[in-house]
C-alpha cells in the first residue's frame, strides 16, 4: 500500500533535514514525500530540494495557514494512506511499515497513531489511548491521536467528504477525528512512532488562548452528540486545564473532578471513567509541575 507523508512547512528550515531524513529512512518502500512549502520566508524549500530524493514532491504556494496546506497535502497525495508528519519533528524507525500491517489487518480502523517521546524544551513519553473504545471516549475531552503520528485511509477522507476545517483552525486535526469517528474506529499503537519537538514558536505556545476556544467548541459538540447537554465551557476549562487557572490547586483541582468522572461515565461507560481517571492523573501531574501548593 502507497503511504503519503503529508508535511506542511512553514519557515522550518533549522529542522527540515532531520525531519526527512527520518521519513526517507523508513523501512516501507513504497512511499512519498508531499512537502507543502506554505510561503516560507527562509530557505526550507532549498533545503528539501538540495535532498535530491525523487520521493519528495515540493509543493509551493503563497502563505495560506496550516489548514490550507494541510488540504493541499490531502489533495496533492496520491498514496492509498495518509500519513502525517511535522517539518520540526523526527519519525522513528518502523512506524509507517507497523501503521500499514495494522490498517491492513483491521479494516473497521480509518486512522491509527501512536504514542510519542517529547524532545526540545520538554522531555518524556507520552501515552495515547490504543483501544477504539478507549480513543472514542477520549473525544469527549480532546483529541486521542497526536497528529504528526497519525496515518489515515485515503478512501475514510475522499469517501466521506471529509477535508480539515478552517472554523476550526488551531484544533483542525481534533476535529477532523471526531468527523472520522461518525463513519469507522480509532486505534493508536502502543509504539513510539514519532519524535515531537517542543519550542516556543509552535502555534500551541503563541496562539494558547484561542486554541483553547476551539477545542472546547469541539468538546461541546461530541458530548452533545452522545447526549451530554449540561456541561458547560468553563465547566470544562476547569476539568481540563486546571494549572492554567490562577491559584488552582491540586485539592481544589480534586474537588471538581467528581463531575468530571460522572460526565465521562455518562458518555463512554467504563471506558470514559479510565479516560477521565487518566485525565485526572495528567493534570495533577501538571499543577505538580507549575508548584502549586497542595
């Protein structure tokens, strides 16, 4: 099976060779490179190009966002799978050839991630849910995939309509799964499959506040969608991001996550109380980290 690797690049010229590099290297032979140079003021298309590798296809246009590009990569692709990958992090060895053994042996699966390792400015693993029951209750709250780990089946995009959404800039990739989950299964693989560098021009350090606004926009309708009608955004706010609130701490942080875990029942069964146990765990880990006082 043809893979795609759809990377959008902006000005990403310090980390482009290592992030291709990466890609080039893997051990599925059949695949491409569709690099969308989104009009990059510094030289990453000369460094794609000066790659030389007849498997990139350097795509140029002006400066249109990332959910441009990212719609262009779609359509420029020509690969029966979709997979992503970031201009300023590193694939690491084996992930597409298991991403394609295991789209290959479980058809009800449209899009397969994996876990990831933080490198940059942060450090550690991070742990994505692998069971479909487990991914789909984690919708309610966010995004289940990382998004420069994940591979998708052409046929789930074109067959469905679905392309990402510039209303939803910012948290495009997490709707883009909550549509997919209407029509089939998510699954991550218990692998570390991507690389996923942290610095301080990324869109999730510059752009915090409105990024917010959209995933909980998001959040509001797949709860919605499960029959979920009395939670509200702050509501939310508070079960998901409690160190970014002033003066929260963990045992304030405890106080609410009843509602939190009731709400997560309610939605998902079993599966949403593991996804609403883990949650909690990530947050408490996260207050420890701003050194809140307990």
């Amino acid at each position: 099976m043809k893979v795609s690797v759809v990377i959008p690049v902006f000005n990403a010229e310090p980390f482009l060779r290592q992030a291709l590099i990466s890609v080039l290297s893997q051990n599925h032979a059949d695949l491409e490179v569709v690099l969308i140079d989104d009009g990059s003021t510094d030289r990453s298309a000369e460094v794609a190009t000066a790659m030389d590798d007849p498997r990139i296809r350097l795509v140029r246009q002006p400066n249109r966002g990332i959910v441009e590009a990212l719609n262009r990569g779609l359509d420029e692709a020509s690969g029966e799978l979709i997979a992503r990958m970031d201009g300023d992090d590193e694939m690491m060895p084996g992930r597409l050839a298991a991403q394609v053994d295991f789209l290959r042996r479980n058809g009800r699966i449209l899009a397969c991630g994996t876990d990831y390792d933080l490198f940059g400015t942060a450090s550690g693993r991070v742990r994505t849910p692998h069971r479909p029951t487990h991914c789909r209750a984690r919708l309610l709250f966010g995004s289940p995939m990382a998004h420069p780990a994940v591979m998708i089946r052409r046929s789930a995009l074109d067959g469905n309509g679905l392309r990402y959404r510039a209303a939803f800039g910012g948290a495009e990739d997490f709707r883009l799964f909550s549509e997919l989950a209407e029509f089939g299964e998510l699954a991550n693989l218990p692998m570390i499959g991507l690389r996923y560098r942290r610095h301080a021009g990324q869109l999730s350090s510059v752009a915090r506040s409105a990024q917010r606004g959209v995933h909980l926009r998001i959040c509001l309708d797949n709860l919605r969608s499960v029959g979920i009608t009395d939670v509200s955004a702050p509501m939310l706010q508070s079960w998901l991001w409690p160190q970014e609130l002033p003066d929260t701490s963990s045992a304030d942080y405890l106080r609410t996550v009843g509602g939190l875990v009731r709400t997560a029942r309610r939605g998902a069964g079993t599966a949403g109380v593991a996804t609403a146990l883990q949650l909690v765990r990530e947050n408490l880990a996260a207050l420890r980290r701003r050194g809140v006082a307990t």
